[in-house]
C-alpha cells in the first residue's frame, strides 16, 4: 500500500528534459558496460577459436552482435536440399520441410537420416501445420490444393481445394483440433474452411469442380476462332500421391476480403484473450493490409450475405501500419508479428494494445518463434536474433537479475548465405534445437546452450490451490512503475484474468484507451438468491502491482519472483501487499460456490498502478461504472495489524497530494565566479527561500486556513487510542510514557503533514548558477481536508510569496498526484459483520467477554512469549493509518458505498521491504474470514 508520484499533468518542460537527460546517461553508461565486456570476450576469443569446415552453402555462425554471457548458438547439424525451403515444421522426432519444388521432406531428429521425400504439389510448398496431437500434418502451396496427410507414413488422407477461381497461391493453413475443421488464407484476400469429418462435403476423385478439370474463366477462356492456353504439364505431376478422401469446399465457408491483402500468415491459439473462454480455439491471421485479426470460430449458420459464420472477427490490430505482417507467434495474451523492414510488433490481446515496436533486422522478418522464454526471429537478409521476453512458466529465469526486461537483442548471426524464409523449434532428448529454413536450400540445426532454470521441484502435488496460484502471481514481476516492467503487469493481469475465469466468474478487462495504463481486471461471481434485484452486491478492491525488489544489495534471502515457505511463512514481493489477500479473497468465493452457499455477488476489481499513484483507475472505472454495475458494499485488504499478535481492522487512512516546484531562469546555467552577483537572481536561491516559508515553528504548515476543517477528537475515538495503549506499551521502549505513544501515533493517522522530498538543479556538478531548480513536496491530508481546496491554496501561496521576492525567475507548479483521505464508520453494518467473523476465527487471540459490554478491555493470559504472557483483548483493534490508498475514498462516492478496510498480515511482514512475508496461518484465517463476510452480506 503506498502512493508514489503520478503522471504529470501540464508541467515544467526543463524538468522532462532533467530527467530525460539523467535517463540518458543511465542508458548510455549500461550500454558502454555491455559493450566493453563484448569487446573483451572477443579479444579473448578471436585468436584460438578456428571456425570448423562446413559444407559451403551454410558456413559457420557469424556473430553479428553477442551480449555476455548468450552466445551465438553452435551449429549442430545442415541439412542439403536441392531447392529452397519455404516451409518448417517440426514433429517429436522429425523435420517436415516444404520446398519451392512442391516436395515435402522428412528428417529424422538425432539422426538427421532422411525418411521420406515426397512429391506433395504441383508447385511452391507455401505453408506446414502440425496438428496438436502430431497426428495430422497439412500443407498448402501456390497450386489451390490443401494437402492432409499422415506424418509417420506420409501418407495422403485428405485433397482439399476450393471451387473459387481467382484464388492464387494459399499461403497459410491452420488446424482447430476443437472443430476438427482446416483453415486456410490465400492470395485472393479470403480465408476458407472445411471440417474434415462432414461426410457432405466429400466428393469423388474426378469431380468436374476439382482445379485441374474445371474450366477456368480467365486462364482457359479464349476468343471466338481461337485456342485456350495448354495446361502446364510436368512429369512430377505424376508422383503426387492419390489422396484417400476428397473434399470440396462449401462456396460458403469463405470469408471474402478477411484481409485487405493477401493472408500471409496464420495460426491457431487456445484462450489467448479475454474475448474468448480460456480452452476455445482462436484463429489469429496477419495481411498483406498491415492488419492482425483474431477470430472467433465455430458458427455453422448461413448470414444474410449468403455466406456461413464459421469465423466471426472479434479484433483487428495495427490499422494504422500499412506494412504486411509476414509471420507471427504467440505467447499466452502476447503476440509478436514479425513485418517488413525488420519490425516486430508485440500486441497485448487482452487489451488490443501495442506495447513494443522491436526494430531486429534490416530486412523482412520471416519468421518467429517463442522458445524457452525468448523469442527468436529470422529475416530475408539471412539474420537470425534471440531476444529476450517476459515469458513466464517452465523457462521462466530463476533470478530477477538475470533478464533486462527491454526486449534486448541478446545475440543476432548470420545463420544462412539466402533468406531465411522458415523456423521451428524443439527439444529432443534434452537439446534445445532451433531450425532455420533458406532459399539457400539449406536447413541449419542450431544446438542451444541450455539456459533454462535448474528444474524446480513441482509443489502442485500436494499444495493447497489457493498456495499454488499464490506461487504462480508472485511470479510475475508486476512492477507498475518502472516501464521496463509494463508487459510483467500485463502478464500478471491475464493470469488474473484466467484464473478468475477458470474458477466461475465473469471476466473483463478494463481500460482507458485513451491513456496506456495497466488494464483493470474485473471479475463477478453471481450468487444463487433469486431474483437477481434481491442480492447484494459487494466489490471487493485489490491492485496486482507491486513495488521493486532490490536483488543487488544481497538482503533478500530468496530471488523475491519465487514464493519460498520458510517456519510458517511465505516470502516473496507482494505475497503481503496485496497478491496473498487477493488469493485469499478469491478462493473464499470459491469456497461458497462450491457449498452452494454464496447469495451475494462478488465483484473483483483489481488494478494494476495503485503502488504508482493509480494512474488512469478513476477514468477507467468511471468509463465502465455501467459495466461493474450499483455496488452495497466496498471491501478491501490492503495493510497489517499493529504488531504479531493482535488482529485490527482499518477504519481511516490520510490522503496525499504530490507536487513539483519549479523556478526557471531565463538564463543558460552560469559559472558563479564569472557571473555571480547579488543583481542574479538564482533559481536555486528563489526556491529554497519558497520552500521555508512552507512550515513554521514546530513543523507547523503556513498554509491560510489549512488547519480549519480537521475533525475533532470524539470520545469514540479516543478510547479506540486507549485500546490500542493497552496493547502497544507491552512492546513500547522503556521509558516510553504512554502519553508519549499516543500523541506520536496520532500524529502519523490523524494529523496532516508536509514533507520536502528531494531537489534537482540543472547542469553538472561545479560552481554553477543552476538556470533550473525543482523539488518534490508531499502533503498528507486527513478526514475534513479537501484535496482540491489544499492544492489551490498551495499554489495561491507559493505564487504570492514568489511575487513577494520581485525575482525576475519563473515559477511553475505541476500536481503530480492526489488522492482524498478516508474515514469509515466503525460503527456501520460492514465493519461489525468483519469484527464478527474476525473474533469467531480468531478466537483465540480474544478473552471472553462475559460481561458484555462494548468496551475492548485487556486480559493477560499465558502463552508463547518470551515473557510468558499474552494480552488478549475482547475484540479487534480498530485502528487508522497514516499511508494513503488512492481509490478507496473515489470508490465510495463513486458508488455510494460504504467501504472497510481489513488488515490481513502483521507488522513483521515487511511489505515494501526486502524478504516481504505473509504467514501462512493469516492467509488461511484470512480466507476463513472472507468467507464469513461475503456469506453474511
């Protein structure tokens, strides 16, 4: 839980510079420490490595570019051809290679003896697909025939053509295991379908419609008197094998114009988007338009043009780039599209946004892949690159260290003396192989080092769910604010988005098109009380970011991206702040839905900035306020009990408002013993007199009125202090007086503050007049202030006090970021239904009470301490917070909602520290609890 500074709004353009400049140098300095070590393993190298004597179409690697400690892949294996090869295809222990002659040929892998060479199509082999399972392999060519065939006997099942005319050459063809139905792109812009099971579609081998006997109006049409042009003829026709079955395709499975160029490209995912159910088959085409399309797939119906349904567009990617996506590649809700000129698009399919342009190559990339958590590419121009990702699972790294999170080129080579035009990937007994395919009639096998994580033992086995998904979101490195970690956020808000979906809800993801943000997942879980106008409505807020985990100063035990149990507690970032509470809540859900016993309905609105300021949560949800629908109740889990011991529940916290200050000479920056004079007025000067003129005596803030609207001390809350006492003096410093306690702890929860942060000047380090100077201030609000009103009257007087100095500088104050503090009702139906569930499930950190009064007096009992007792109080301490949660206070105006706020971790954890922790028995409690409250609301 914590607020750091937004985006800006209009704000001084010498500080973007500033900072723009310092990023630079970072930059620059990273690059000159790779480079340098590059220099150096080659100085090392380039006199005793003696390239070995390969066959002269495929020479040895050559290292382009090799970022320490990646290499360039050894050439393991090359296999001759007599003619190009245009298309690759891999199998569990064979290379499928189609040709510019039309052949298909097969490789054994480990042996490389060749199996099989067959003549397949009258020309060009455009494209191969193996099915999921290996037991289907397709092909397409520049001939219209679409060819099925078995892949350990090459056998020919299937002949599959369309009765289209101007078709031209199928470029691409894909296979839906779940419709058993073949899909293929061609240059006439369409894409066509057949299911190879419907028996109506299958026709004889001599069908008149078929390609070789069908008149063609174009090709065979001649003028009166005259001739129609012989059919080519070629004796390689003639070894085409004779198919089993054939089939016609319906004129109208055909979705003409599907791309506004030829399809180039085509492949089939599985639950790649939120559009979709997480195990349905999607089809992704790139064009020669510069467009990718995703389809939805299935529908048998005939549409008012006539034409089947069997594809519905459901997103189209890349209007704006009228550069053809030539190949593509898919790694859960990301996808890579490789485009001329050596560009790689990667899209998130989730939110239909562009997150990186990759600039690999110089010529057209071919060909993509995603192996062992890098994506590797190849180009017309013979390159081949490997460039690092944020792929997560199996491959992912086992150290945050090890991995830049900027899509680096970590090795490129020259892999071929031709275009490469295919690739494939595979293991095969333990090797890493990645296989490229050239117009130079080579395939070159490429052995890997192995750089994958040490195998990791599996504890799914016998694991709680709830712990296993919890391993699984640490995992994702979501640190929303360093932009290098954007595709992490996103990563980790599809698996969010799918783990919500395979346990029942109703997910979508949210965000503002306008501004690229993180997306919000929102998820319902609908309860079984009818009518649905009965139940209540409960939103339950979480945010799935977290702050940077520091490797390098050696304090955290374990790499902070792996959930270790160490004596009772889990350690990872965030597994406190707020991924374990949101598994928590999650699966208390779960729980009611599997007892039947959820009346209420449950809405997950969990964002990916809260530990950033919450940049672009209000406009998105004010964007989808119909979507998320009229809520009762606002709960959220987001901070810890006072101390170990004794559970808490949170009823206010202070807001923020963060601001820059800026004064700006007109001046360049001048040398102080050239320049220097009492008639310069210096920015640095200007602002340091700004900035004291902010607090007096007693850290008191100078601001007109600032004081005036803070609530006063009840009766109420001050026994809530006295409460608290009871139980801190027990751990407070000898000779700590409890007056003391108490007058510092509200001091941090309900008293306002202001603090100067940081400043920044411009130009180097020296005896310089700095033309610019900033600095960073924070002001902490409480219960009674408004946001808007502060942050008026903080400009009013620095404007005023800055006229006061009759400088000739300019001053400029920008907002970074605002968030309203908040206070509940303790006393309302949410906070006594969380104190209920809290006593029953904790009940033994309670004393009874037996008398039943109301007050939360202290009872001293033995147990575990080193000092052999434990104070019991006779329910949860309520207790406010000095930090600031941006969307808790929005929410409930937003919504007319109370909101309440849970703490499920304790003091110890170290949220935002190093070795972050959650004890296990809080998740669980924690869970119990969540599962009493969304039941009784």
């Amino acid at each position: 839980m914590a607020v750091g500074l937004g985006e800006r709004m209009s704000g001084c353009q010498r500080c973007k510079e500033i900072e723009d400049e310092e990023a630079k140098k970072k930059e620059e300095i990273q690059r000159l420490e790779v480079s340098g070590a590059h220099r150096a393993n080659n100085d090392q190298s380039k006199d005793s490595i003696v390239p070995p004597a390969m066959p002269p179409a495929t020479t040895a690697p050559s290292p382009i570019l090799e970022v320490p400690p990646h290499t360039t892949p050894q050439l393991h294996h090359n296999l001759q051809h007599d003619s190009s090869v245009l298309a690759l295809v891999v199998g569990n222990d064979s290379i499928y290679a189609g040709t510019q002659n039309g052949e298909i040929v097969v490789w054994l892998l480990g042996t490389f003896q060749k199996v099989h060479h067959i003549q397949a199509h009258k020309r060009s082999v455009m494209c191969l697909f193996l099915s999921d399972d290996g037991s289907l392999l397709f092909s397409s060519a520049s001939d219209p025939i679409v060819n099925v065939w078995c892949p350990r006997s090459m056998t020919r099942l299937y002949e599959i053509y369309s009765t289209n005319d101007s078709f031209g050459d199928i470029f691409s063809v894909t296979y839906s295991s779940q419709h058993e139905t073949v899909y293929y792109g061609a240059q006439n812009t369409s894409i066509q379908w057949v299911n190879l099971k419907d028996t109506s579609r299958r026709v004889s081998h001599d069908s008149p419609n078929h390609p070789d006997r069908r008149n063609h109006r174009f090709f065979d049409s001649r003028a009166v008197g005259g001739t129609s042009t012989p059919r080519p003829t070629d004796e390689r026709y003639d070894l085409i094998p004779r198919s089993q079955n054939m089939l016609e395709t319906d004129k109208r499975a055909n979705k003409m114009f599907a791309h506004y160029g030829y399809i180039y490209c085509m492949l089939m995912a599985k639950g790649a988007t939120a559009y979709t159910e997480p195990e349905e088959d999607v089809l992704i085409s790139g064009g020669g338009d510069g467009t990718i399309k995703v389809w939805k797939l299935g529908g048998r119906e005939i549409g008012p043009d006539g034409y089947e349904n069997g594809i519905e567009e459901i997103m189209v990617l890349g209007e704006e780039d009228a550069k053809s996506v030539m190949s593509l590649a898919v790694d859960g809700s990301f996808l890579y599209s490789g485009k001329l000129d050596g560009v790689i698009e990667l899209w998130d399919l989730d939110t239909k946004q562009k997150l990186r342009v990759i600039k690999a190559h110089k010529g057209d990339v071919m060909a993509l892949q995603m192996g062992w958590g890098y994506l590797w590419s190849a180009s017309r121009t013979g390159t081949a690159c490997k460039h690092n990702t944020v792929h997560y699972g199996e491959y992912q790294r086992d150290s945050s260290r090890n991995v830049s999170q900027k899509y680096q080129c970590l090795t490129r080579w020259k892999a071929h003396n031709g275009k490469v035009l295919s690739s494939a990937v595979t293991t095969h007994d333990g090797n890493q192989l990645y296989i490229t395919g050239a117009n130079d009639n080579n395939i070159a096998i490429w052995m890997l080092k192995n750089e994958a994580a040490a195998e990791q033992p599996s504890h799914e086995e016998h694991e709680d769910m709830m712990i296993t998904s919890l391993r699984e979101f640490v995992s994702f490195k979501t640190i929303s604010s360093r932009p290098e970690y954007a595709e992490d956020c996103r990563r980790g808000a599809s698996f969010l988005r799918s783990l919500f979906k395979k346990l029942g809800g109703d997910v979508e993801m949210l965000s503002d098109e306008e501004a690229l943000h993180h997306p919000v997942v929102l998820a319902k879980f609908s309860g079984k009380l009818q009518p649905a106008e009965k139940r209540k409505r409960l939103l339950f807020y979480g945010h799935y970011d977290v702050v940077p985990a520091d490797t390098k100063n050696g304090k955290w035990s374990n790499d902070p991206f792996q959930l270790v149990g160490t004596n009772g507690y889990l350690y990872g970032r965030g597994v406190s702040d707020n991924k374990g509470p949101i598994m928590a809540a999650l699966y208390a859900v779960t729980d009611l839905m599997q007892a039947k016993s959820l009346d209420s309905d449950i809405v997950f609105l969990i964002e990916g900035q809260e530990e950033s300021g919450s940049r672009g949560f209000k406009e998105t949800v004010r964007k989808y306020k119909n979507c998320i629908g009229n809520i009762d109740y606002i709960l959220l889990a987001n901070s810890y009990w006072l101390n170990d011991d004794t559970p808490c529940l949170t009823y206010g916290l202070r807001g923020v408002m963060h601001a820059t200050v800026c004064v700006e000479s007109k001046n360049p920056d001048l040398h102080s013993g050239v320049d220097g004079s009492y008639m310069v007025n210096e920015p640095l000067s200007d602002l340091m007199l700004l900035l004291s003129k902010l607090k007096g005596p007693r850290n008191r803030i100078m601001l007109p009125g600032f004081y005036d609207g803070i609530l006063p001390l009840t009766a109420e809350e001050e026994a809530r202090y006295d409460d608290i006492l009871s139980v801190l003096m027990e751990q407070a410093q000898e000779g700590v007086s409890a007056e003391t306690l108490k007058t510092n702890i509200m001091a941090r929860w309900r008293e306002p503050n202001l603090t100067h942060h940081k400043v920044k000047v411009s130009g180097p380090d020296g005896s310089l007049i700095s033309s610019h100077a900033n600095a960073k201030i924070s002001v902490r609000l409480v219960p009674g202030q408004e946001v808007e009103e502060v942050t008026s009257s903080l400009t009013s007087f620095l404007e005023d006090e800055f006229k006061n100095l009759q400088s000739d500088n300019k001053l400029s104050i920008q907002i970074d970021n605002q968030a309203e503090p908040w206070l509940g009702d303790p006393c309302n139906y949410i906070f006594r239904t969380l104190e209920e569930a809290l006593v029953q499930v904790w009940a033994p950190l309670f004393s009874n009470n037996a008398s039943g009064d109301n007050s939360n007096g202290v009872n001293t009992t033995n147990g575990d301490h080193e000092n052999g007792c434990v104070s019991k109080v006779r329910k949860p301490l309520y207790i406010r917070e000095g930090g600031s949660i941006p969307a808790i206070r929005f929410l409930e105006k937003e919504f007319n909602a109370p909101a309440a706020h849970l703490p499920c971790g304790q003091s110890s954890d170290s949220a935002h520290l190093d070795n972050e922790r959650l004890r296990v028995v809080n998740l669980l409690k924690s869970r119990e609890i969540f599962t009493y409250v969304f039941k009784k609301l």
